[in-house]
C-alpha cells in the first residue's frame, strides 16, 4: 500500500497498519520516512512472512514520486488531499496534484485507489482513473461516506459512517476533526484489503495519535498539552484553532512557531494568524524570528493575550510561571525551524539545548543534546551529548528488557505471560516498582548487574506489542541492540529456557510483531518454553489458559531460569554499549 497526499498521511500509514495487522503480519514506514532513500530501505527490510507492508510516499519535490514508482508497485494507493504543501517548489497547486497522482497512475488495473471525493483535485485524479476507486468523503457519492464528526476536548473524535447502506459508529483516540479524513482513508484500506469494516473499526479504537499531529501530552500539574508541531503550513492552521474553539478547558493557550508555505508577507501574515488564534484562545504566545510581527496585532499596547519572544527559552521560562492547573496549550510549528516540543520537555526536566534552526529533521526526544552539557557549541553556548531520559523511563544505551504479554486479570498465570512474569520477577528480586504511562507502557527502573535497566511491559493484546515497542525506543534514544526481549516459546519444553540472538519468530505473532515494526530479526531474546507432553497438538490453543496447578512449580523454576538469563544477557549488552 503507497500513501500520498498534502496532509494525514503519517497517521493514515499508522491507523491503517493497525488494521491490517489484524489479518496477518504488516509492515509499514517508521515515523515520516517518506522520502525514496527511506523507501527504499523499508522495501528491502520486508520478509516472505509479511502479508502487508504500507508505505507513506512524499511528494514534496517535483519528480520527487519518480524513485519510488519505479521500486514499488502498490496494490493499493491511497491519495488524502492536495492543498500548497511544499508550494514554493512547485509554480502552481495543478502541479503538486500532477505529482501526487503519480501513485494513482501507478497501480495496476485490479488494484484499488482510496481517494478523497470532496476534494476537487482528487476527484479529477480519480475520475480518470484505470483501477478500481474507492471514495471516501462527505459527499453522496462516496462509498464510505462520513456522516457526522465530534471532537470537542476532552472528548475523543468520534465519526458516524455509511457504507453499503449500513450505519457505523468509530470512536478513535485522535483529536481533531479533520483527522477524520485519515480514519475514513485507513478504513478505505481496510475495506480494500477485505477487512470486515467492524473488524477495521476496533482495531483503530486503541490507537493513540502519531507524534507531533495532535498528539495529547500531560505536561504535569494539571496542565495537557496537544501537540501538532511536526509541520505548520499557513493552510493547515485552520483545522487545529478550530479543534481549540471547541474544546472544554479552564484557559486555552495557543503556540505559535514558525508558519511555512504562506503566499502574504511576513509582516502581515503573522498579524493575521494572531488575529485568528486570538479568536479562539485566552492567551496566544509566538516563538522564532518573525514572532514580533505578530505584535501588530495587539488592540492596545499592553494586551496581555498576545505575547512573542524571539527565542523559545523565554517562552519555556514564561510558561513556567504562567501555567496554571487546567490549561489546555497548543503547540503548533515547524519542527525543524522551531522544536517546539522542548517546551512540553522542560517541564519534565530542564532542557539544555536551546538552539534555534538546528536543523535536524527529527524530534528532540531521541537527540544527543537534550539534557546533559558537554563542551562548547559553535555559539559559545554549553553543547550537549547525553541524550535525554524520557518520561517512559530508560536513558541512552542502557539496556531495556522487555517482556512480552497480554495485560488484564484474565491473562495472569497463562503462558503468553512469561515475558510479563520474567520482568516480574526480575522487578521484585531488584525492589523495583511498576510505573503505567500514557503510552501504553509500564516500565520499573532497577539496577542489575550493577548497571542500570528499565524493564519493560507493553499494555497492549501481545499480538500488537511491536508498534508500542519502536514507539517507546524512539522516544527514549534507545533501539533493538540495546534491547532483551522475554516471552514464552511453544517449541521448547516446559523448564527449557535458551537464548537467541536472530532469526524468525517461529509463529509467535507478539515476536513477530516486534521484528517487523523494529525491521530487524537480529534481537536478543530469552526464550521460556511452555509446552507439555500431555497438551500435545492442543498447546496452541491453550496460550492463554492458566497453567494448570500442578505445573506451577515447574512454572516457577522457569521463570528463575530465565531471569538468571536475562542478568547474564545484560551484562554482555553493557560490554558492547560500553
């Protein structure tokens, strides 16, 4: 599957491998590697044991669609919408529609387009079209037409749909109605993968919003945060002060960084954006080099609702004492002229890095410079080399062991929580204790092997842990070679514990999950054999049954093996790091 479009591409590749996931192992992008070196990468890290693999495709350049047509051919494209992303590399909105439908030309006639009706572009595309179409929209014509949309905060969106003439309710965990279209785009997917649309619907019930597009955060002391700081197109701006018109909160803050892709001057575009956001907002902060403009704005000389600074470590010292329990603050910007994240960062612990135009691409979470000062930079400013210890736990190139299972009372004592008893038990020999996160993981922060460990355990069906998993590496600076991974393994004997270091899941779908959203198999992992004689064929279905009584002892000897293991395994690991 290729997805294109101006806009809600990365969390349509995201909902719509959560889809596909249900049918069969998926691979699909990491974050927004949509450009054709990435892509050529992911393709070549797709195994036979994939069903499916999406793949978010850019269209920032002209001919930019060429590299990746020619190494791919999807089966089904997907198209969101065509509006001035990216405009001044373009003379005109025709051609960046040129260039998108590029993806479209290229499925073969029995595959299928999923394309916005209600955009005009798309629609021309569409209509012209060799292959299959499938119309996702308001409009009447629409095959999975949207018939109403709700999200107003603290309420999650919510869509009511029509499709062949039945009516469907999906409550997702996004926020933002015009997000809308990357849920019907993702259900569009589904439904031309033969995904029963109920079965579609569920899987994106779990979903939790992609990094940096309108992505709720708690900034502590009652104060939440919705990022949507990836990118800040004077088009897109819109949709999110209307998200915050909308919302329910005690004071709504507006922050605004660098805006891209506007055709007016700078001088008259930054008042006409404060204007906007005033509308909407209690208090609206602008950050970066052009913030000062937005000053023209201001009624009177000492409004207070309107702030600028010209650096964002005077917005981040501004907030520290303006924030207050129960404010809702929008961050919306272009992170790679503003990373604005920093300011939801510095309330965790104080940022060291301050640096304006940096120019990384990436968010700050997994940066070097964060947190800990080291030499000089190029400024004469303290550079920093340490990269930072996020909410969720563990810091740089420590080791992170994971154990794999199913959360929920049901699931304690069965064998597809060996993985969650391991780290247990590795918690409780350590006098560690559990902490639960917003995203989706519980993680225990122990010494071992006299180095510091986070043990780990995704609060997700085990099934779907892989996701979860890249997810949580990414946000702390870590990856797969500083990683133990514990979960049972039906091919071994109850009591055999061994060690892997490679090689394929061997049908367990929770490893092979964590293989394809991680893109590698070269992981160590410890795995605990559960199968009895007397289960015989039977031990397949019996993964999530509890262990009868009689076995536990052996159970329990097991799980002692494996931990032993797992502190053997850390000590290689910090040989390696170190």
């Amino acid at each position: 599957m290729g997805i294109t479009g101006s806009a809600g591409k990365t969390t349509t590749k995201d909902l719509a491998a959560a889809i596909l996931a249900t049918q069969g192992s998926c691979h699909s992008s990491p974050m927004s590697k949509n450009y054709p070196d990435g892509i050529a990468q992911i393709i070549l890290s797709v195994r036979p044991t994939h069903k499916f693999c999406v793949m978010e495709v850019s269209g920032g350049q002209p001919g930019e669609l060429d590299r990746p047509m020619k190494i791919f051919t999807p089966e089904i494209g997907v198209l969101t919408l065509v509006a001035k992303d990216h405009f001044k590399a373009f003379t005109s909105v025709d051609e960046i529609a040129a260039e998108k439908s590029k993806l479209i030309s290229a499925l073969p006639a029995h595959g299928t387009a999923v394309l916005n009706i209600d955009d005009p572009r798309v629609r021309a595309i569409g209509e012209s079209c060799k292959c299959n179409v499938l119309w996702i929209g308001e409009d009447r014509g629409a095959t999975l037409r949207l018939i109403e949309a709700r999200s107003s905060w603290p309420e999650p969106l919510t869509l009511k749909l029509e499709y062949n003439n039945e009516v469907y309710f999906a409550k997702t965990q996004l926020h933002g109605k015009h997000l809308s279209l990357s849920v019907l785009a993702a259900l569009g997917v589904g439904i031309a993968a033969d995904v029963p649309l109920a079965e579609a619907i569920a899987a994106i019930s779990e979903i939790k919003p992609t990094e940096g597009r309108m992505q709720v955060v708690d900034g502590g002391e009652g104060v939440t945060f919705v990022r949507d700081d990836w990118k800040a197109p004077h088009w897109s701006l819109q949709s999110p002060l209307e998200f915050m018109a909308d919302a329910r909160a005690k004071r709504k803050i507006v922050v605004i960084g660098t805006l891209s892709d506007y055709s007016l001057s700078a001088s008259k575009l930054y008042p006409k954006v404060a204007r906007q956001a005033l509308a909407v907002a209690d208090l609206v902060i602008f950050a970066g080099p052009h913030a000062l403009r937005a000053l023209k704005a201001r009624k009177d000389p000492d409004d207070e609702k309107l702030k600028a600074f010209t650096e964002l470590e005077a917005v981040s010292g501004f907030l520290a004492s303006e924030l207050q329990p129960g404010d809702l603050v929008m961050l919306k910007g272009s992170n790679k002229a503003d990373h604005l994240v920093r300011l939801y960062y510095d309330r965790q612990k104080p940022v060291q890095c301050w640096v304006s135009q940096c120019g990384i691409p990436d968010f700050c979470g997994g940066c070097s410079r964060l947190y800990r000062v080291s030499g000089s930079s190029a400024e004469g400013k303290p550079a920093n080399t340490a990269k930072p210890l996020a909410k969720t736990g563990s810091g740089p190139h420590s080791v992170v062991v994971i154990g794999l299972g199913n959360p929920g009372e049901g699931f304690v004592g069965t064998p597809h929580n060996l993985g969650y008893q391991v780290v247990d038990q590795i918690a409780q020999d350590a006098g560690g204790s559990w902490v639960s996160t917003d995203n989706q993981i519980s993680f225990c922060k122990i010494v071992l092997a006299d180095q510091p460990v986070t043990l780990v355990k995704p609060e997700v069906p085990i099934n779907r842990s892989g996701p979860v998993i890249r997810r949580y590496l990414e946000e702390t600076g870590n990856n797969h070679d500083a990683c133990v991974l514990a979960h049972d393994d039906i091919d071994l004997a109850l009591g055999d514990v061994r060690v892997k270091h490679s090689g394929s899941a061997g049908g367990h779908k929770g490893v092979d999950s964590v293989i394809s959203a991680l893109a590698t198999s070269q992981l160590t992992r410890i795995r605990v054999g559960f199968r009895l004689e007397q289960m015989g064929a039977k031990a397949r279905d019996s993964v999530t049954r509890a262990f009868p009584e009689q076995v536990m002892a052996q159970v329990r000897q097991a799980v002692q093996s494996a931990a032993l293991k797992v502190e053997a395994q850390v000590e290689a690991k910090n040989a390696e790091l170190a």
